[in-house]
C-alpha cells in the first residue's frame, strides 16, 4: 500500500526513458513498459480523465506540486512536470546571470524534492519561452537548467516547450540546449503540419503535441469590429477528432503522445474557449471525441450536440449590427442522445481585457435582465443600451449536466443613428419595389 503525506512519498522511483526500438521509433519507456501519453493539460476532474482513458496530467509550474503528485499517483496518472522559467516579455533579463543562478538554484530545489515521486513522467523546462522574444540567451538557461536536471535526476527526462513550431527555434534548440531530450509544442490550428515541419527543421528525437485544442482565437476569422468568431463546441469536437486521429495519432516515428487543452474552464477571449469544462464543471461534447479517439468507444451518454446559431436570421460569423434596445430573436439548433435538453442564454459585453500567451484575464460580467422569452430552442432578448460589441451566449444541457455551448458576436448601434439606418434601409427597399 502507497502512502502519501503533504511533505514525504514513501514510495519507490518509477525510471523513465526516451527510446529508439529496432524499427526506428522513438517511444517513451516507463518502468521498463512502453508508454504512450494519452494526457491532458491541467491538474482537475482526475476521475473523469481515468474515465476518458487518459493517462497523464501536465502543470506549468511547481505551485502545488506535492499535493498535484499525490493526486495524479492515487489516480494512476503520471505528471508532466513544469518548471516556470521566467519570460522576457514579463520583463525577464537573460542576460542578468544573478537572476539566472537565483532561478537554477529554485529549481535545483524543486528537482531535488520530487525526483523520486513515483507519479513523475518527465521534467518540462520553460513554457513559450519564445512568445514576442529577442534574446535567444534564453536557451543557454534552458540548457544549465536541463543539464542540472540530469545531474540530479538520471530517472526522468527533460523537455521544452515551444509556441508553435519554427525550424529556427529547433535549430537553436539542438545547438544551445542539448541536454533537451524532447521537443514539445503548443500548437492549434497549425498541429496538422507538425509531423513532417519538425522533420524539415531538422529534428530528430522525439516531441510532444504538448498543448493542443480547438482553432487559437489569432487563427478564426473576425467581424468587422475585431471580434474572433468562436467555433460551436460541435465543431470544436469535430476539431479535436480529426487532429487527434489523423494528425497525431499516425506519427508512430517520432511523436510520443500528447496533451490535450485545456483539462478545465478559464477566461481567455471567452469563457469557453478553449475549457473542455464548463465554469460549473460541467462536460462537453469535446470530451466525448477525445475519450473516443483514446479508447476507440464513445461514453454511454454523450453530450448534447449544439450544431448552429443564428440571430436576427444572420448566422454565425456574419457581421451582425443590431440597434440598441430594440427586441431581437435567436434560433439555436441543438440534439442529444437522450432528447431531453434545456436551453439558457446569456449576454456578455466583449471581453477587453484580452491578454497574450494564456495569461491570466478577467472575465467580463453578464448582462441582466436583457432576456425577455425562452421557448426551448429560441429565444427572443433586448438589445443592450450602450453602443458595443457583444455576445449571446447559449448553453444546452441534458439530464446529466452534459453540456454543449456556443456564442454569436453581434454589434449594438445607437438608437438614434440606429433608427436612422433602419429608415433609410427601409425607404431603399420601398424604392426598389415601386413599379416603374
């Protein structure tokens, strides 16, 4: 029996090894055993990912990390560990080498303390540390970093993490970093081009997808007001299948496996962009794909299916004004296995405070009493006052608390100029259909 306290593991050290086999693969040996990741990014809902058949977790930092480990290891789940190095574009100097040794000495610490945690899979050093960089000094630390880890941890390999995939990076990877066992990426809509890019650039070790997801806020298309218009969580589900299946999964040569993001909820451009959870914790239809593509079955109950919205008889995607206060009406089209849905709308002002590489934002607060009626899959609301950019949010549910989502950006214009608008367009149509 394995026993976990907040400060000591009384367990033995599970060996892993990045490894060729005779045909050429590389693969991950743990404990002696093949093992391919089947992972997720975050460190909640550990019971439903065992469910879903993954196998992994990955964190981005050492913040709770005994009690992370211990959690992962009663779930039989393995960690990607990260060690946050620090950015340059939140004000890092690599060049400053007091700084540098002060972080080498934190994470010597950290490497110390947990090397042994059965639940350790491998040890993540630095996450997008290229995102808006100048000084490639940075991957002479990544590389003292990831030689002190194999000095102190002979158990355990290392690896970094890009955004994105630039053969430049790769190359200044493989030449100042060396200690770098495996290459890893953050990538999304790009994640179909990785397999034969990370050739081209000349790697020639393992990687992991390390981060991967629906289509990245920067890569949809956008309304005239600079909104990006956000995928349903159907298409979303679509997504992540089709990358999974067709794009990961075959690299049998060279990809070890991979993370999917994010294993939770959080606030960046949405509430619901990229979270494979609801802020209540609810599960999409997202998870249903994922788990189908790791264990080749779909759930007894899958989540309900939202396929499209329209509003004002415009569709997703299409610029969308609408005149402030005046009543509008949207029609959802939704399905669930069990046909026993229900049906709730928000309204939430388009968030501003919209930051770069998965920093922390705040999420801005719905909208009150602009809902006037509900009728299942329609719903007929008041346009907001001010003049802006908004979404409508709509959430389907089925008797298990599945849940399905989507939004539509629309625009509000100013009663008076609104109304204007609205005259001349009307007296346009009126002379288009006198007869001559």
């Amino acid at each position: 029996m394995l026993l976990f306290s907040s400060s000591f593991v009384f367990s033995q050290v599970v060996k892993v090894e990045v490894v060729q086999n005779e045909d050429g693969q590389w693969q991950l040996l743990r404990g002696g055993e093949p093992y391919y990741i089947k992972g997720a990014g975050g460190d909640t809902h550990l019971e439903e990912l065992v469910e879903a058949g993954g196998n992994s977790i990955r964190t981005w930092s050492a913040d709770g990390a005994q009690e992370v480990l211990d959690r992962a290891h009663a779930h039989g789940l393995t960690v990607m560990f990260g060690l946050w190095v620090q950015h340059e574009r939140h004000g890092y100097d690599y060049d400053n080498e007091a700084a540098n040794r002060s972080q080498l000495d934190y994470f010597t610490s950290v490497v110390k303390k947990y090397k042994d945690h059965p639940a350790l899979l491998m040890w993540s050093i630095g996450n997008e540390v290229d995102l808006f960089y100048s000084n490639t000094k940075v991957w002479d630390v990544v590389q003292d970093i990831a030689k002190m880890v194999h000095e102190v941890d002979p158990n355990h390999p290392t690896t970094t993490v890009t955004a994105g995939l630039d053969p430049i990076e790769v190359k200044l990877v493989q030449q100042q970093a060396p200690d770098i066992d495996i290459y890893s990426i953050n990538t999304y809509g790009e994640v179909c081009i990785i397999k034969d890019l990370i050739r081209t650039a000349g790697w020639e070790k393992a990687y992991i997808v390390a981060e991967w997801g629906p289509d990245g806020h920067w890569e949809v298309a956008k309304t005239r007001w600079s909104s990006p218009v956000e995928q349903t969580s159907h298409e979303k589900a679509l997504s992540y299948s089709s990358r999974y299946n067709d794009c990961i999964l075959p690299d049998t040569e060279m990809c070890i496996g991979s993370y999917v993001f994010l294993w939770g909820q959080k606030q960046e451009t949405t509430a619901t962009w990229y979270g494979l959870f609801s802020m209540k914790g609810q599960s999409t239809e997202v998870i249903d794909y994922v788990s189908k593509g790791w264990k080749g079955e779909w759930p007894a109950n899958r989540a309900p299916s939202l396929d499209s919205i329209s509003l004002n008889n415009q569709q997703k995607g299409e610029n969308i004004y609408l005149i402030a206060e005046e009543r509008y009406t949207a029609n959802v089209f939704a399905s669930d296995d069990q046909e026993k849905i229900k049906y709730s709308y928000k309204i939430y002002p388009e968030s501003v405070d919209t930051k770069s590489g998965g920093d922390l934002e705040k999420e801005p607060p719905a909208m009150a009493g602009l809902i006037k009626k509900k009728s299942k899959n329609k719903v007929e609301f008041k346009a907001p006052r001010e003049e802006g950019a908004y979404r409508l949010f709509v959430y389907v549910t089925d008797k298990e608390d599945k849940i399905a989502y989507a939004n539509i950006p629309f625009y509000v214009n100013p009663r008076t100029e609104g109304m204007q608008q609205s005259t001349s367009i009307r007296m346009q149509s009126r002379k288009l259909t006198i007869p001559e």
